[in-house]
C-alpha cells in the first residue's frame, strides 16, 4: 500500500473500492486471521441472531403470549447488541490498525495486531459512546417529527396528498441525516486509531475533512448498508422463515436452507471486511483531498505506541504536512 497524495486527491468511489480489495494481499496472513477471529463472529451473530428471535416474535403475535417470551426476547437482543458492538470495535481496531501498518512500512502480523487493540478498544469505545448519544437524539427529533405529522393529519379518512408529500420529505430527510451520521462514527473511528483524538474530538476531526468528500461518503455508505440489508433481506427469506410465512421463498430442504445460509454468511464477512477496509482507506481520501498529507515516520512512532514502543502521541501538527 503506497497511497500518494495526487492519487488521493483524485479518487473516485471505484478507485477506493480497488485501493481496499488490494490491501489484504499485503499481509494475507494478518488479514486471514483478523476475518476468522473476528469479522466471522460478527457476520455470523449479525444472520443468525434472527434464528433465535424469530420464534419468539412468532410466540408474541398469540394474544395469550406469556410475559417470560419478553423477557427472553429482551434478553437475545441485549445479549446480541453487546456481541454485536463489541466486535465491530474489536474488528475495527485491527482492521485500521493493520492497514495504518501497511502504510507506514511497519512490521505486520496477528499478533501486532491483537496486541493494538487492548489500548485502542477505549479510545474506540469513548467516540462510540458520543456516536450513540447522537443517534438517540435523532431518532427522538424522528419519532417527534413523525407524531407531528400525524397529530396535524385529518383523524378519519385516507391520508392525502399533501400528508404524503411532507412524510416522504421527513423520511428521505432523516434517511440522508442516517447516512452522514454512519459516515461520520466510520471516520471519526479511523481518527480515533490514527490519531491522538477520540470522542466528541474525534467527530469534530472527522466532520472537518469529510467536507468536500460527503458525496462520496454517501455513496460509499448506501452501498454498505444496501449490500448488508440484501443480504440479511435473502437470509430471512430462505433460511428463518419457514416455508409457508409470508415473505419466505419457500425452501423446504433443511439442507439446502445450510448450503445457503453458510455462502450469505461468507458472502457478509466479505462485506464486512471490504467495508473496514474502505473506512481505512477514505480517511487517507480525505485527508489528501484537504492537503493534510500523513507523515509516514510519525504514524510510524504513533502506531507503535500501541505496542508500547513508544508512549508519547504525536500531536495532529507534528502528524500533517501541510
């Protein structure tokens, strides 16, 4: 990986999504490694947590539903979502940290690796925390928008016309709102590895130089989620859902139901690791396309800090160019 800094200023989505798939041949072992040991878990636990869910909302339609099928349902998804967010940081922080390696001609491995994460987990988990209070204010302005609309709506008869035009315009407005908060928790965790900042610093950084770079943000952010919704979509469809349910397809095969299962689940890590790949590599986009070029010998020295090669962090002036 030897990104310069014209070829950063000039990258398309297409050239990013290159730039990422080429990285692992880099250090195939470390990223063969990183995928098993951690991109696989949250794959997997992201398909197959509706395995176990499923039957129980099934439960819950009944009217004589017991109040212990709550309780385990909220059980699965509290038990999942600590799974779930856990191993995104964990797979985050290797990820970036491997990649950030490559670039500064740093030594590669597992091991390196593992090592990084301890330290870097934190820092992670702090920008996520401000991530997460921020996604709670906006699905509150959501939920009040919406009860205002339908509290100014007609009570009786059809929506009309205008209902609809100004629910669609809430919806696409809060959707795009969705999309740049996603692009800014991916920066602001690439920020949080890379450099000596992280919580509400970190997402001030990374809404700094995703200016000029959202468009292709947005993109690279819509295609993410609409590859892992599609193919949660077929994993429901052919696999949870029994055949007769509405939206199934109808595979009966229990055998066929694994076959398909096991290839959505590979086809998810694939995804999963291309998209922390690609974070990794916008954030070396945006800082070309601000002329903030990373000096290679003090990412060198930050990097190693995780390692405890060295304790002091470089300050963000000692770290660009400019």
């Amino acid at each position: 990986m030897d990104l310069q800094l014209e070829e950063l200023q000039s990258m398309s989505v297409v050239d990013v999504l290159r730039e990422s798939v080429a990285i692992p041949r880099g250090a195939p072992r470390a990223f063969a490694l990183i995928t098993l040991a951690l991109v696989f878990p949250l794959s997997f636990a992201v398909l197959a947590h509706t395995l176990f869910t499923h039957p129980i909302l099934l439960q819950l339609q009944k009217t004589d539903a017991p109040a212990s099928e709550w309780l385990l349902l909220l059980l699965y998804q509290f038990a999942y979502l600590l799974f779930l967010f856990t191993f995104s940081l964990l797979s985050t922080a290797a990820v970036v940290f491997t990649v950030a390696s490559l670039y500064a001609a740093k030594p590669v491995s597992f091991a390196s690796s593992l090592t990084a994460v301890r330290p870097i987990f934190p820092r992670l988990f702090r920008t996520f925390l401000w991530v997460a209070l921020v996604m709670l204010l906006y699905n509150l302005a959501f939920a009040l928008s919406i009860l205002i609309l339908l509290l100014l709506s007609p009570s009786a008869g059809p929506p009309s016309p205008l209902f609809l035009f100004f629910f669609a315009l809430v919806v696409f407005a809060f959707l795009a709102v969705h999309v740049y908060i996603s692009a800014l928790w991916h920066l602001a965790s690439v920020v949080s590895v890379l450099e000596p900042l992280y919580g509400l610093a970190a997402m001030a950084k990374s809404r700094e130089i995703l200016r000029g770079r959202a468009r292709m943000a947005a993109v690279l952010v819509i295609v993410y989620l609409g590859a892992c919704g599609f193919i949660g979509a077929l994993f429901r469809a052919i696999v949870v859902k029994g055949p007769y349910e509405e939206g199934s397809l109808g595979v009966t095969s229990i055998p066929i139901k694994v076959l398909i299962g096991g290839a959505l689940v590979a086809v998810l890590v694939v995804v999963n690791l291309v998209g922390l790949l690609v974070q990794s590599v916008f954030y070396y986009v945006c800082k070309g396309y601000h002329h903030q070029q990373i000096d290679k010998s003090a990412l060198y020295d930050h990097l190693g800090g995780y390692l405890g090669e060295y304790v002091p962090l470089k300050s963000s002036v000692q770290m660009e160019n400019f």
